[in-house]
C-alpha cells in the first residue's frame, strides 16, 4: 500500500512538472576568457572558425556559444537589474540569465508560447531584444500580453514554455533569454 501511494505520487510529479531537455548528447567547451570578443559578431574569430570545424563532424549537429556560468552552473541566479513599465523599484526578482546564439533554441527543444524567438539569419536585429520563459512573466507580473513590451532596453519578442533545467523536484526559475554570442564563455555541443 505503501508502494502504491508513493508511486502514484511519483508520476503525478512527472505529469505536473515541465520537460528537461535531453543533457545526454549535450557537452560544454570553455572558452579561455582571452578569446572572447566582446565587441560584435566576427565570422573570422577563432571561435566561429572552431565552431565551424566542430559543424563539419559529421557526429557534430550543433555547435552554440553559449554562457558557459549559466548552463553549467543554472543556480547561478541574478536578482534584481532588470526593468520594464510599471516597474515597482523595490520589486527585484531572481531569474536566471540564458545567453546563447539564436539557435539555442532547436538546441534545447524548446517551444514558444507567443511571439516569436530570435532571427537565426541577423541576430544582431535583436541584441536588445529578450525571450522570456513562462515563470518569468508570471514572477515579474507582467500580465498576459507581454510581446512587444518594453523590457530593459528593448523589447519582449517571445515567451516560451517553461522546461525544467536543474531537476524534476526543483522550481522552474524564471529564464531571461537573451541573444549575446560574442560575449558568451562557452560552445555548447550537441552530438548524434
């Protein structure tokens, strides 16, 4: 009876809980802290010119910089340093900040709610641009309608569903997605 009751409380969990995303072909490169542009995309850096080399593997299928400190350590919260309309200047939430290339999201399988993610052709386009995850816009109270509200120095372009990043039994923190290539410490790769 004991049994029965655990286990049914065990998959009522997994029911009630979003999704991780498949960590098993995933791994991270650092990026010694002397290589990283800091300045705007380069297509002739070393880093695209590894990433490049790391895409024609063929057991390669992706290649992202990504900020190495947020994905690997994903505790890894900021509170407070954000701002939008209305804000109360007292209200400072914790949330993780998730910088990556636009195609971060094919990556991790993630799936939008509204809006749209960043443009994979021009991510420049969206530099000050966010996404925000399902627990953000309900932590922040930002209401239903938040694309195309101002957000720090640009706007909320998209919302996507809330995915489980440090286990199961944690909360789902609130994710600020942004798209920040040069300045991200990491290649995140994803393999067949």
């Amino acid at each position: 009876l004991i049994f029965t009751y655990y286990l049914h409380a065990q998959m009522n969990l997994a029911r009630s809980k979003p999704i991780a995303f498949n960590k098993e072909n995933l791994f991270i490169i650092q990026i010694p802290q002397s290589e990283i542009h800091w300045a705007a995309y380069n297509s002739d850096s070393r880093i695209e010119v590894f990433k490049s080399r790391l895409l024609s593997i063929p057991a390669v299928s992706a290649a992202v910089r990504i900020d190495d400190r947020t994905f690997t350590g994903i505790e890894y919260l900021i509170s407070g340093g954000v701002n939008w309309p209305g804000k109360d200047d007292n209200f400072n939430p914790s949330y993780v900040s998730f910088s990556a290339d636009a195609s971060i999201l094919k990556v991790l399988g993630l799936k939008i709610v509204s809006g749209r993610w960043f443009f994979l052709d021009d991510p420049l386009r969206d530099t000050n641009n966010v996404v925000l995850n399902q627990s953000a816009v309900k932590k922040f109270n930002l209401g239903k309608d938040v694309v195309g509200m101002r957000f720090q120095n640009g706007n909320v372009i998209g919302v996507v569903e809330d995915f489980a990043i440090s286990g199961i039994k944690s909360e789902v923190p609130a994710v600020v997605f942004n798209v920040d290539g040069p300045r991200t410490g990491g290649i995140l790769v994803q393999f067949d």
